[in-house]
C-alpha cells in the first residue's frame, strides 16, 4: 500500500504544477492522503475494464491507511475495529465511485466526509438493538455528551433532569426520552449470567413469566358472566361455594341446608344452561 502511495505522490505531467501544489497542501493535512488527481483523471478516460479495474484497486489500496485512520476515531463504542474498517472501506469505495475529477473539488474534500458519514451512518441506523425514531436517536446522544460533561465537571456529584435539560436546553421531557433511548441501543442475552448482593447467580431468563392457562378462559368468562348474572341468588351462591371456594357437594349441601342430591342438580342445571348459551351456534 505504502509503494503505490508513493506512486500517487508524483506529479510526472508538469502542466499539473498547480494541482499538485493543492495536493501538496492536502497531504501536509491529512498525511495518510495520497495524490490521486491524476489517477482519477485518467480513470475517467478507462472504459470499463481490465484496465479501469486494475487503477480503481490502485486508488483505494492507496486510500486505506486513511480510511483506517477514521475508523479508529470510533473505536470503543461498542463495534469490532475490524468491522469499523470494513464499514469505512465501504465509504471509501462510494467516494471512488461517485467522485467527478472534473468537478474541481479535491478528492480529500469529498472522500473523508463520505466516509464518515458511512460511519455514522453504521452507528445510527445498524447498532441500534431497538429502532427508535432519528430524533430519539440524537436525543440520547445529547443527552449522553452532557452526562459526561456535567460529570467531568462536578465529580461524583449526582445530576438530575434538571441539571441536564439546562446543560443541554432541551426540555425536562426530552431528557427524559434521550436517558430511556439509552437502553435501546445494546440489549443483554437471556443468557446472560446475573448476581445479586447475597452472592446468587440468575440468568435473565429466570424472569420470564410461563404461559398462563387462565388466558385462555378469559373469553369464556366474559361471555358466561351475563348468564351467572341471571341466575337467582341461591344457584349462584352454589355455584360459588362449588367452583371458587372448592366446597364439596356434601359441605354446600350442609351451608345452604338443603341435600347433597339437591346440589348436584342444581350445579348441573347451572352448568348445561351456562354451557349452551357459551358455545357458538353453528
């Protein structure tokens, strides 16, 4: 990669004196740049091709060193360096490809704002464990930059909604809905191993409810509840002693003071005319 940024570097056509002076100025600030004004000149006038291709790789190895360098200003925020150089190799092909040598523009100019807005990109629309809206998004990261400026400034001491909404000039509002975005971007596996103070581990996992039964008679009671409504006092009294206080036919029988004979066909008459009025008709 170095050789061939050598190879940009020289300027063999002396009618480019100028051009290279700018690309001189552009190297100076941006050291891993090479000059590659005359390899986009000449890639202009390439038909698709052998050729074209072989210069296209020509430029871009010689623009990696800088697309590496940018993709380090993101490292530690929750993404592989390897990923973050592929994600700039990807901003970087773009600007090959979409850069007009004739525009006049340098391609420094064009290429490293492309391919940090790949990169922020990558952050904004991919990292994301949960879609939230592009202004949430940039809630958190206000929210975020001003936590740690408040606590760069203040030491230990404890912030509140205030204090960040007047840092920041948002609304107590937005504050909040930037501080809960935060638990958005990264997720934990259910897997994952937890503890508590008196020393027992859990996973996440442990937390999650089994599915209820009773879910499923929800709508079955609703649909019975009229007609248990419509029952007279003592049949529903049965009916409660018998399904909800778990009373046998024998106990309901003494309670009520009438027989054991009597109460079972009184819950069965209860139960067939709940049951007929319950199930659909065909």
């Amino acid at each position: 990669m170095h050789v061939r940024s050598r190879r940009f570097r020289r300027c063999r056509n002396p009618d480019r004196k100028g051009r290279a002076m700018a690309a001189s100025t552009a190297l100076r600030r941006h050291p891993d740049a090479p000059d590659t004004d005359a390899a986009f000149l000449r890639l202009a006038t390439l038909p698709d091709g052998p050729a074209r291709k072989r210069l296209r790789e020509e430029i871009v190895c010689g623009w990696l060193p800088m697309a590496n360098r940018l993709a380090r200003r993101y490292s530690g925020r929750g993404e592989t360096e390897e990923d973050l150089r592929q994600v700039a190799a990807v901003g970087l092909l773009k600007a090959v490809d979409r850069f007009d040598a004739a525009s006049g523009t340098p391609f420094p100019a064009y290429a490293i704002p492309t391919i940090l807005g790949e990169l922020r990109r990558h952050f904004r629309d991919d990292l994301w464990a949960v879609h939230v809206p592009r202004r949430t998004q940039e809630l958190r990261a206000t929210v975020h930059q001003a936590r740690e400026q408040l606590e760069f400034r203040n030491g230990s001491a404890a912030l509140t909604i205030g204090d960040l909404a007047e840092h920041t000039g948002l609304s107590e509002e937005d504050v909040v809905l930037g501080l809960e975005a935060q638990g958005a971007y990264t997720a934990l596996s259910l897997e994952c191993p937890m503890s508590t103070d008196a020393g027992h581990s859990f996973h996440l996992a442990d937390f999650l409810g089994d599915e209820d039964p009773e879910l499923e008679l929800v709508e079955e009671r609703l649909c019975a509840a009229p007609v248990l409504r419509a029952l007279p006092q003592r049949e529903r009294i049965i009916l409660y002693l018998r399904f909800f206080r778990d009373m046998t036919q024998s106990q309901i029988a003494e309670e009520i003071g009438i027989s054991q004979m009597h109460v079972s066909r009184i819950l069965q008459r209860c139960c067939r005319l709940v049951r007929v009025e319950v199930t659909p008709r065909a």
